[in-house]
C-alpha cells in the first residue's frame, strides 16, 4: 500500500478570545502530530473530549487553516508552512551540502479540487443537515458545487444511487431530515459524503450520537462502503472498543499530542503507553474470569487546561509512573518495535 496522507509536524493554536487571565494565549489544540495513512486503510484516533482528535481531522482537511506543519495528500503538498524539514522515505532529515536542514517552499493550495476527494461524515446527524432541504435536495447540492452529472436525469440516478448505498430508497428522497431517526440521518449524512465519490472520509464521531442498538450496523456499513468503494478512513472516536473493531492502525491523542499508535491488535494487547493502559482497562470485558484477573487503570484528576498544558510530558499530572525528568523533558515519540511508537520516558517501568 502507498500513503494517501501523510501529516508532518501538525499544529493548530486558537487564540483565547476574552479573560485577562488568558490574555495572548493560544489553545494548543493540536501540538506537533505526525502521522500518515495508507491509501484502503482505516486509522483510528481515540482520546478523552478535547485531546485535539477531532481538531486534527478538521486540519488536515484544511477546514481549519493550520498553524504550521505539513499535510501530503496523495505525493501533493496541500499545506507546508516552510519551515519542516523533509524527510527521506526512511524518515531520516533530507540535509543540504552544508549539513543544514532542509524545509519545503511555503504551500497553501486552492483545496476546491481537493474537496471532492477528501470528505467528513460529521458527528452530530441533527445538526448537519440543513432542515429546509430535503434528502434528494441535500445530497444533490454536494453534487451540484462540484458539477459532477451532465443532465437532470444522472443528478437524479445517483442521488437514489447514493441513497441506495446507505440502506435508504427512493422515497426518502422527498422527505425532509426531520422524518427520519437518527441513524437513517446519519446514513443521509454518509450518503451525501459519497455523492461525490471521494477516496478519503474523515469519521468525526460518527456514531458518538447514536443509539447503542443502531451503532453497529452504522460501524457495519462504513467497513462495507469501504470494501465496495476502496475508501481510506481517519476514524474517530472516544469509545478504544468501537475503533478497535474498525481500524487497521489506531492512534491515541491526549492534550494536543500524540502519544501512542500502533497496529490495531499491537494496540490492544500489547500497549505501553500509561494513558492507552488506562483506556483499554475501562472496555468492559464479556468473560467474568477475564474481568477478575484484568486490573482496572483509574486516572485521578482532570484533563489539565490546554492553554497552560503542563511542561514536560502533559500525561504528568495524571499518570502512576511520573518522574522528575517528566516535568522537565516532554518524551520523544519513538519507536517502541516495527510500526509502534510511542511517547513516554519509563516505558520499561509499565506493567
Ligand atoms: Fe508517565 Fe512520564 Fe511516561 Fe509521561 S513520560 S507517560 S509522565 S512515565
């Protein structure tokens, strides 16, 4: 497989508007993230509320400008900020004849042909859909902004054709988003993502406002959609025993940063990091015995204010295995065994 994303060196600050006591601060939103995606795969990103998952989805579709890094869609840059420097394809620095560094020029592109390629299923179905409009009228407008059928008759064929995909039929077409359930919204809300055929969807939660009895078919339907059409997913969620299930690789944030990823079941099996310890200790467990003998991670404390993170590892404030050097020195992410990373100074004190 060859990467249909790569994002180097991520950030994205907010202002904190109002307050004197935030007076020039930034939220660090999403602070210095890197990773990539493989064209057919699906990457999880799990974390707390907050922890920057979906801020890094928004970003990286540029709905969000980013503050600085890099973002390769397909080979293309779609954004550098000049000032990352390259890497060779064994992630080694490119250097120049002096041994300096070297940066890519400075990249903003027009991202309207990007749009039809890179699409978001959002979280909320109620609050996505324009109630005005009804189903044929919203999927058809995706259609329209990006001129995709000659006649009224092909708009036509492929919004039933969309509609059909999702497990809806032609007759909800005329009706408006409030005649439907929740899931039937959130299938509008996918159906009018693949009008325009793209190869890459963002999976902002897309299941976070379902019932619990509907979240699996819609999980169902994505890995479906996904076979059908050769999709590549970024999917997000809080919920580690929903991602594990979909996910080829999986990625953990906290506070901004990355702090774990790896394969899928590396993840859950064989995880070194404290805070995704702590995650996959909370997914309930079927077997009794196996409940027995699992112990349970309870963090203590808060999530800590992203405009004042703390120094060093943010992870300190919370975590059992804290040290001195981990108020000083925020861990590298590095690599832990063949496609496993993760960030954090006492990984051999983890049990
Ligand atoms: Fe915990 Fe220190 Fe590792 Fe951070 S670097 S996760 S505080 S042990």
């Amino acid at each position: 497989m060859s990467k249909l994303i790569q994002v180097e060196h991520l950030k994205q600050y907010f202002p904190v508007a109002g307050g004197k006591l935030f007076e020039n601060r930034v939220v660090k939103a999403v602070d210095d993230v890197s990773f990539y995606i493989e064209k057919g795969e699906t990457l999880g990103l799990v974390g707390e509320s907050g922890c920057g998952k979906t801020t890094t989805g928004r970003t990286l579709l540029r709905l969000y400008e980013p503050t600085s890094g890099r973002i390769v869609y397909d080979g293309k840059p779609i954004f550098d900020s000049g000032d990352v420097p390259l890497t060779d394809e064994n992630g080694e620095p490119q250097k120049d004849a002096a041994g300096r560094a070297v940066c890519g020029p400075k990249t903003v592109v027009n991202m309207m042909p990007y749009r039809r390629r890179m699409q978001i299923v959002f979280q909320d179905p109620y609050a996505s859909l324009d109630p005005r409009m009804t189903v044929g009228d919203i999927i058809g407008e995706a259609i329209d902004i990006h001129k995709l059928c000659k006649s009224k008759q092909e708009r036509h064929d492929r919004i039933i054709e969309m509609l059909r995909r999702v497990g809806l039929n032609s007759e909800h077409a005329n009706r408006y988003p409030h005649e439907f359930s929740g899931g039937q919204r959130q299938r509008v809300g996918i159906a009018r993502a693949l009008a325009v055929d793209p190869e890459f969807i963002v999976c902002d939660e897309p299941i976070s406002a379902l019932d619990v009895s509907i979240q699996a078919q819609v999980v169902n339907m994505f890995e479906e959609l996904q076979e059908q059409m050769g999709l590549t997913y970024l999917f997000i969620a809080h919920d580690l025993s929903v991602v594990k299930h979909i996910s080829n690789r999986i990625g953990v944030m906290y506070l901004g940063k990355l702090v774990e990823l790896a394969d899928s079941s590396e993840l859950t099996f064989h995880s070194v990091h404290p805070y995704t310890r702590s995650l996959i200790s909370a997914i309930p467990v079927a077997d009794p015995r196996l409940s027995r003998t699992r112990q349970r991670i309870v963090l203590e404390g808060d999530v800590p204010s992203p405009v004042n993170p703390p120094s060093g590892c943010r992870f300190r404030t919370r975590c059992p295995y804290a040290t001195e050097r981990c108020a000083q020195e925020e861990p590298a992410f590095r690599v832990v065994s063949p496609g496993h990373y993760a960030a954090c100074h006492n990984l051999e004190q983890v049990k």
